[in-house]
C-alpha cells in the first residue's frame, strides 16, 4: 500500500509558504476606564514617566512602568495619532503593549 503524503493536509501545511510578518510592527491597546482610545499596530509609541521620554518599539523588552500626564504618541506607519493623558500604566510583553489611562 502506498503512502501518498502530498494529499494529507499536514503535507501541505508543512510546505505552504509561511506568512509574511512585518517585524517593525506591534500590538497596541490604548484604553481608559470609560473608552477604547486606539487598538492596532504601530511602528513605535512615545511617551514619559518620571525618568523622562521613552518609546516603544517591536521587540521591546518587557516593561512596565507610570506614565506621566502629556501627550502620548503612536506611529502606525502611515500616521502620527496624538492622545492626551492624564495619567496611565504601560505594560509591554512578548505580544504587544497595553496602555491603561486617565485611571
């Protein structure tokens, strides 16, 4: 009896091409208590905290930190979208960042 393994779904997702993932990009969720301020993929985000400005790029370090009131920035790549805070917590792991404000 034959083996035909270029007919089995496990064949053909082994050898399919694999998807092209843009590794400049990253996960973002910037939400407040009350309202979804953006939720995509950026290039990078610019903030502070007590230490000064910082900014966040695809494959950060984890992290995770105050953020002071001001002006927080988000560069999809395509545009620059500004956000006043109050105040907020950043956390950045391996899939992406969350950013908690005005709480």
């Amino acid at each position: 009896m034959a083996d035909d393994t270029k007919g089995s779904s496990t064949y053909a997702a082994a050898y399919a091409p694999a998807k092209t993932v843009d590794k400049r990009r990253f996960k973002v969720k910037i939400i407040s208590p009350y309202d979804t301020y953006f939720v995509g993929e950026a290039v990078s985000l610019s903030a502070s905290n007590r230490m000064g400005p910082f900014d966040i790029l695809a494959g950060h370090a984890k992290f995770f930190s105050i953020v002071d009131s001001g002006t927080v920035v988000v560069d999809t790549g395509f545009q620059h979208l500004e956000f006043q805070i109050l105040r907020g917590i950043i956390r950045v792991n391996h899939d992406g960042l969350t950013l908690f404000v005005n709480i």
